[in-house]
C-alpha cells in the first residue's frame, strides 16, 4: 500500500511537470507580432541586414519550440524558446523603429530630388522654346520630344512617392534631372554655335 502511495505520488509529479513544460505561447505570439511590424514598417527595403538577422532569430525560436514538442512530455524545456522570443521581440523593436527612421530620411531625400528635378525640367523646355529653327529643325524636334517626355515622366516620380517608394522615386526623379540637364546642355551647343543667329521668339 505504501509503494502504491509512492507510485501515485510519482506519477503525480510527472503530471505537473508535464503540464509546466508548455510553450511560452505568448512571448512567442509577442515576438511574431514585432517582426510583422517591423515588415510592415519597410525593414526589408530600408534595414535589409538588421531584418534579416531578426527574420533568422525568429526562425531559431520556432526551430526550438518544434525541437521542444517533439521530445518525451517530461523532458520538454522551454527556457531556450522563451529567450530567443524575448531577444526576437526586442530586435524587431530596434529594427522597426531604425526602419522608421530611414525611411523618412528616405523621404525627404526623394521629396528634394523631385524638386530638383522639376525646376531641371522646367529650365530645359524654357531653354528649348528659344532653340534655333533652322536647317536642323528635324533635330530640334526630336529635342522638342525629348523634353516633353521628361514633363510627362515627372507623373512617374509623384506616383512612387504616393505609393511610399522613396528609393524609387529618388532613383527616379535623379535620372530625370540628369536628362534635362544632358539635353539642355545639348540645346546651349546649338545656341552657341548660331551666336547671334535666328532663334524662334518665346511664346
């Protein structure tokens, strides 16, 4: 009767210890909310390297949960997990918030480059208005063309920005400024060549 006692007092203990190793279910929930906020905040565009980091931290966390549930119920410790959920947490904290910072810095430098590019373009076609209408006037369309294609493109900067692609439309609106500039460059070649020669009067 007595080792039924001890047996029952043993297996009793089994028990609890079983039902205390479970998955620390919300440290784990908390953790995969951070790295989808930390996504969803542009980490993988503007901290790639630092996200990715916190993307393998949250990987190893659930390696080792799935290595926990798989061993003997009394054998199952989940101490490990619950720190790599605590260190995932925080690092998808730092990374959102440095992601954050980023891109509006990200931001700003596309906001000024779109201005620039802008007042680019808009020198160019007042320059092209007073290019020279001559025997290469086929060239002066094409230089016409040229210029207005890049008024028109300006659309494409607005809609990055509108849709929060601040590399993109930084990218962008450089390559615009860089065109009216090589074709106003190519307009003040053709000036210079005429001197005081015949030049269409601006509307």
């Amino acid at each position: 009767m007595k080792m039924r006692h001890v047996l029952v007092a043993v297996l009793s203990a089994w028990v609890l210890a079983a039902g205390c190793a479970q998955p620390p279910a919300d440290q784990i929930n908390a953790a995969e909310q951070a790295v989808k906020d930390a996504q969803q905040s542009g980490a993988a565009t503007y901290a790639a390297n630092d996200y990715a980091k916190v993307e393998g931290l949250l990987t190893a966390m659930k390696q080792e949960v799935a290595d926990q549930d798989a061993k003997f119920a009394l054998l199952r410790d989940y101490g490990k997990a619950e720190q790599l959920a605590a260190t995932t947490k925080a690092e998808a904290e730092r990374v959102k918030a440095d992601a954050t910072k980023k891109m509006e810095e990200a931001k700003f430098a596309a906001t000024q480059a779109q201005h620039g590019a802008e007042a680019a373009v808009q020198s160019t076609l007042e320059l092209v208005s007073r290019a020279p209408a001559g025997k290469d006037r086929a060239a002066l369309e094409s230089i016409k063309t040229d210029a207005q294609a890049l008024k028109a493109s300006l659309n494409d900067v607005q809609l990055m920005l509108d849709k929060s692609d601040y590399l993109g439309a930084h990218t962008k609106a450089k390559a615009i400024r860089e065109k009216a500039e090589a074709v106003s460059h190519e307009v003040q070649t053709a000036l210079a060549k005429i001197g005081k020669g015949t030049v269409s009067k601006k509307k």
